[in-house]
C-alpha cells in the first residue's frame, strides 16, 4: 500500500467511473437516447481540464481522482434517480419542481428554433418570466445541443457540484495545508445532500457552485490583492441574481467587507481604489437586482421572510414526488403538457409574482421586528440541527440521520477550528460572515425539512471547509487506528502563517 497522503482516492474513483458508465447507458438505453453518454464525456473533458487548472502540479493526481470519482458517484446517483422515475411512470422527474425548470427550459429552445408556442415567448413566457435565471439558460442550451432528455442536463449538474469539490479543496490547500484539504475534499465528494442535489434537475448545484467561486475569489484576492479579483469576487455574487436573492444579497456584502478588511490589513494608501471600485459594483448591484428595498427599509425583508416561512409550513417539501409525466423524458409539448402552467386558453399572460421573492409593502416595522425576536430561538435551533433525531416522523427524515451526525461532527470540528486559528481571523472570514448571514436567514426562513435541506446545502462547502483542519485531525487519528496512510504528513502542512 502506497504511503503517499491521497494516493488511496484512485481505486474508488476508478470503480465509481466504471459503475456510471454502466448505469448512464442504461438510462441512454431506457430514454431512448445516446444523450447522456455524450455528455458525460464532454462533462468529464471540462472538468479535466477545469481540474488541471486550478489543482496545484504536485497534488494534481489525488485532486483527480476525488474529482471524477465525484463526478462519478453523482452521475450513477442521477442515473438510478432517472431510471427509477421512468419506471414509476414520473418522466425523469424527482422532486416535483424539477419538471418546471424543464419545461421552461423546453420552451425556450422551440423558441430558438422559430417554433414557439404562442404564449411561452418573452417576456412574459406565459407567466413563467421568473424562471428565466442562469439555470434554466445553461439547460435550454443543453437541451438545443444534445435534445431534450432531462438526464442530459443532470449530468452538467453532476459536473458542477464535482468541480466545486475541486475549488473547495483548492481552498484547503491555501488555507490550512494539504492534510485540511485531502479531508475537505474527501468529505464534501460524498456528502449525501449535495451529491442528491446534484443528482437531480434543480438550481442548486449551481448556487453552490455561485457561493464557492466567489468565496475563493475572495481567497485569492486577500492572498494577493489585486482589481481583477475584487471584480471576479462581485461577478460571482451577481451570478446569483434570480436563482436566490437573499443569496445575492448576503455575497455582495460579503464582498464588500472583505475587501475593506483585506486593504486594512495590507492596503497600501495608493490601492485606494480597490475599497471605491468595491463600494460601487455593491451600490450598483444592490440597485440593479431591486435589493436596495431591503436595505434601505429591512422591516419589508422581514416581512417577506416571514410570510415565506409561513407559507412553506403548509406547502410541499423537497420529498415530494412529482405526478406522473408519461415514460420517457418529455421533448417541449410533453414537458408544457406536464407543467403546473396557466391555462393555454388564456389570451394574455398571466402576471405571476416569482416565488423565490415575496416584496411586502404594508408591513408594520414594530410587528415584523417582535415576530421575528420571538421565531429567532426556534429558528436558529431548526436550522442548525434539524430533523432532530427524537423528532423522527417520516421515513425520508430517518434516512436523513447518518448525514445529521456528520453534519454535528462538522459543526463541532468547525467551532474548534475557529478558536484554534482565531489570530487569523482575516483569513477565513468571509466564510464566517458568509455562513453566519445565511444561516440566520435560514432561521427566520425556513418553515419544513425538506426545504430546509436544499437551502441549507449552500452552507455545506464552507463549513466543511472551515472544519477541514480540525476533520484531518480526527481523520489521522481514524487511520492510524486502522493502519492506514495519514491524510497529510505533518512536516508537509502549511498554516495561514506560511501564506
């Protein structure tokens, strides 16, 4: 057995690879499609690629192979999710709300092709404007390239949550050393939520992917500050624009204090502009994306939160299944036939309010202030540790369980971490901020478990990454225990000093 840190990650890789090849042509087989096997290989080009770009030369072998194995454990998981749902007669379909982004997504390419439907085209795309995000765009272009199947655009899906265990590890490495990174790496590859959520046709591999580039843009740029950074960092948050707004909200101001910290720490006066250039693009975006409410008067943001947590008491979770849409994969009429759309009979289109922002105007601040002191406890506690393991009461919270130990564990591991490296606080800080704002919006948000599992999935990554030293630790322990190569030699690790 090889002694050298990573070198173990190869075999897995090798047989998760071969186990989606297997299980991808099946699905192609049962779609009737080659589709997916097309874009599993170009998927597994890009992120080659991708993959040699931003893992260091020397640690590029174990990067690799944590990547496509990855990459390979989610495009299997997609596979038997797609596979499954065809047989059940679903069309594909997981969740429910994976059918809308489809069929949004098919609308738009029979627009490109010159037949639309006479009321899916813009701006209105019959009251399903507000499906128009970044999501939906990347998945009609995969559907125009390669046809309608919704596994094709899964496996993009797959890709990218792969290649954010790629910035991620990368991250590690930058901050706490090559130990903290192989774990985060390793953790974050098979962490349950996040593998399903890249296993099925929803946005939030994508948002995750958002929030970690413009986390590691911000790495770069404390570790060699520079304008080119500062951009790429508030690009990242204006990715988030229409997919989560209270995501886009909490990155820019992110952004924005970490710039100021980083040139407080090691500024120098002429770099003035770096704090202006970082106070404009947060002014101008904050305007542009309709934020500016928020800020300005945050008893309407309450409010909306609010009724959002109302509203998600009553409705359907993540768990959901869809009703069944035939077969096979459904190309545009199918996927319109299926989707919760208005009527085709309508006339005009019918003015919708996009559910991902609820604008309240009649809000009292006194009123929305004291309801939100008085859910604040209960929330913080659901957000943090929900589905609580005595509180049990449907067979997908039992199966949640094991992922809830481990995600006790992180918190634990990151809370050591935090007070071990508190002298350098700069460093890690726009993970804390990041983590501590969209967590507390979560608390006064989220209203069932299931939602509460997609949304706080973007909160996965950075604490992973934020307990990674603390994870490697316990991982050496573990190994050593059983014989095994520790994650990282000692006289090899790199503190944030050393940066």
């Amino acid at each position: 057995m090889s002694s050298e840190p990573g070198s173990g990650f190869a075999k897995p890789a090798l047989g998760l690879i071969a186990l989606a090849l297997v299980l991808v042509t099946a699905a192609s087989i049962a779609d009737g499609s080659i589709g997916p096997v097309l874009v599993l290989a170009t998927a597994g080009v890009f992120l080659y690629f991708g993959t040699r770009r931003i893992a260091p030369r020397s640690e590029l072998g174990w990067v690799m192979s944590v990547a496509f194995g990855a990459f390979a454990l989610r495009s299997a998981v997609a596979a038997l999710l797609v596979m499954r749902s065809l047989a059940n007669g679903y069309g594909g379909f997981t969740t429910g709300d994976d059918i809308w982004y489809a069929s949004a997504a098919g609308h738009v390419v029979e627009y490109l092709r010159g037949t639309p439907d006479t009321l899916f085209v813009p701006p209105y795309w019959n009251g399903e404007y507000y499906l128009m995000t970044t999501y939906v765009f990347v998945e009609s272009a995969v559907f125009f390239v390669v046809g309608q199947h919704v596994l094709n655009m899964i496996l993009v899906n797959s890709m990218i949550g792969a290649f954010t265990v790629v910035l991620v590890a990368d991250m590690g490495m930058r901050m706490f050393g090559r130990g903290a990174s192989i774990a985060v790496a390793a953790v974050l590859a098979v962490y349950p939520s996040v593998v399903v959520w890249s296993a099925v046709n929803l946005r939030d591999t994508m948002m995750i992917l958002i929030v970690v580039a413009t986390l590691w843009a911000l790495l770069r740029m404390h570790e060699r500050p520079s304008l080119s950074w500062i951009l790429v960092a508030f690009l990242g948050a204006w990715a988030a624009e229409g997919l989560r707004w209270y995501v886009e909200a909490v990155l820019l101001m992110v952004a924005l204090l970490a710039v100021l910290v980083t040139f407080a720490v090691k500024g120098p006066a002429r770099r003035i502009r770096w704090p202006i250039t970082a106070a404009a693009l947060f002014v101008l975006l904050l305007v542009h994306s309709g934020l500016a409410v928020y800020v300005t008067d945050p008893a309407i943001a309450l409010g909306s939160i609010g009724d959002v947590r109302a509203a998600n008491q009553f409705g359907r979770t993540a768990f959901d299944a869809p009703p069944p849409a035939g077969t096979s994969s459904p190309g545009p009429s199918a996927i319109a036939s299926a989707s919760p759309t208005p009527s085709a009979s309508s006339s005009t289109p019918a003015p919708v309010i996009a559910p991902t922002r609820v604008l309240r105007v009649d809000v009292d601040a006194r009123t929305e202030y004291s309801r939100t002191l008085a859910h604040l406890p209960a929330g913080i506690m659901h957000t943090l540790f929900a589905p609580f393991p005595w509180a049990i009461q449907s067979a997908p919270e039992l199966a949640a369980m094991p992922e809830m130990l481990l995600w006790y564990v992180i918190l634990g591991a990151l809370l050591r971490t935090l007070w071990i490296q508190r002298r350098r606080w700069e460093w890690f800080l726009p993970e804390v901020l990041f983590l501590g704002a969209l967590l507390l919006l979560l608390s006064l948000g989220e209203g069932n478990i299931g939602t509460l599992f997609r949304h706080r999935a973007m909160a996965v990554p950075a604490a992973i990454l934020l307990a990674g030293p603390s994870l490697a630790v316990l991982g050496r322990r573990v190994l050593t225990v059983f014989g095994r190569a520790p994650l990282g030699s000692p006289n090899k690790e790199r503190s944030l000093s050393a940066l």
